[in-house]
C-alpha cells in the first residue's frame, strides 16, 4: 500500500478551448478524508475534477503526494492512484456486470484491498445480477457498478461527480452507507455532489464553488451556520 498522500490543487486555471472555466482553484483532499465539493450546475465543479484528470486543459498546480499531474494522459493519473467516477456513470453496457467489474482491475496490483466478494458483499444486488448485461440495468444498479469497478483498481482517492443523481431515496442512503465505507478503509473522497444533506452528513469539510473560483472553505458546522453561502452559491 502506498504511503497516504494528498491531493493539492493550487492556483488552478482551465479552458474549454478559449473559454476561460476555473478561476484560481487552489483546494486540497487529505489522505483517508471526505471532502465535498458543492455548488450550483456551471459552477466548474465537474470540470476541476476533470482537470484533475487530464480531460480539460490547464495551468497552475495539481499534485498527488509528490507527483505533479497536470497535463498528464487520464491513464497515468489512474495508475498514480486516483479513481473517478463520471456523473454519466460510463459503463459497458454489452458486457456483464461481473465483466465491467474485471476490467476494472489493476494490473500488476499486489494486494489490492478490493476484490469481487467486496463488491458483491456490499451491492448484494450486483451478486445477484453478475452475469447480466450492464445495460440492462436500472439506474441505480449501474451507479453501483460504476462505483465498484472504480474501486477494483485499488485507488487511495475517488473522485466521484454526482454519484446520487436521480436516484432513489433508499438507494441514496445506501450510496452514502459505501462512501462511509470508503473512508474506513482509508480511501479519501472527493465527492462533487448537489445534494446538500448527504454531502454534509458524510464529509470533513466542504469547498463551495461559483463562476469557476473557490467561494467557502470551511466544515460541514461552518456551512450549516453561513446562510448568506448557501443563499448566494447553493440554494435554487
């Protein structure tokens, strides 16, 4: 297992072509911790972590431990030990659920914390459906799926943009109870998430973000407590 290590964003910059997106982000995830990352749609919050993973062109800082990673390939910060999971959930869906979840693997990974019987023991459901197509899957099912094939590659962080999107209020809580788990397993969390009450519930602390700039930094205490943030920033 690698030593804990965190990720720094420090004056980040990024661009849709000559559309100027992030503002400055300088934010940070430590090693084993949950941090969220809210704000309204179009605030440039899917697009610092895609920065992060390569898919958006930027400028500043992006380190995880010691390793810069800005301008690096999506690939080469995967096997740095970053996961991500996309809002569109991006899964296969020809090929089996136990078959998504192989290709999830690491390879070369000698003692991954993560295997089969940690998928199917915590998504009971995907036990049962392992041999289906991916496709076929309902919406919440192919979030756990995402969510697990993720984990398969033995990440030490898992940026996750909205993971509960759409979905039920049972399958909410069962989302948050496996990110719960994350963290007791030492596996630090980046989560981009709308829903106020589940982000609060679950992380350390919290970066608001409005027009591509960090707006708050501060704990979950913190943000209950500024109702002028959650007016401006957050709520519709």
């Amino acid at each position: 297992m690698n030593a804990p290590r965190n990720l720094k964003l420090e004056n980040v910059h990024a661009f849709y072509g000559k559309s100027h997106v992030l503002h400055g982000v300088t934010m940070e995830v430590k090693a084993g911790e949950i941090v969220a990352l809210l704000g309204r749609n179009g605030s440039g919050r899917s697009t610092t972590v895609k920065t992060v993973m390569g898919q958006v062109d930027g400028h500043g800082s992006i380190k995880f431990g010691d390793r810069d990673l800005l301008g690096e390939k999506g690939y080469r910060v995967a096997h740095a030990g970053i996961g991500y999971v996309p809002e569109n959930r991006d899964i296969f869906p020809k090929l089996t659920v136990h078959q998504n979840l192989m290709l999830g693997q690491k390879s070369g990974a000698k003692n991954p914390r993560w295997g089969f019987d940690d998928m199917y023991q915590m998504f009971p459901r995907l036990k049962e459906r392992q041999h289906t197509e991916a496709g076929v899957l309902s919406g919440g099912e192919q979030q756990m799926l995402t969510l697990c094939r993720t984990l398969m590659g033995d990440p030490d962080l898992i940026m996750i943009d909205e993971p509960t999107e759409g979905l039920a209020p049972k399958i909410v809580e069962l989302v948050a109870e496996y990110l719960k788990e994350l963290k007791r397993r030492g596996i630090a969390v980046l989560l981009v998430e709308q829903k106020l009450a589940i982000a609060l519930e679950i992380s350390e602390r919290c970066y608001v973000m409005g027009h591509g700039r960090i707006v708050f930094e501060g704990t979950p205490a913190d943000l209950r407590g500024n109702a002028y943030i959650r007016k401006e920033w957050l709520e519709v």
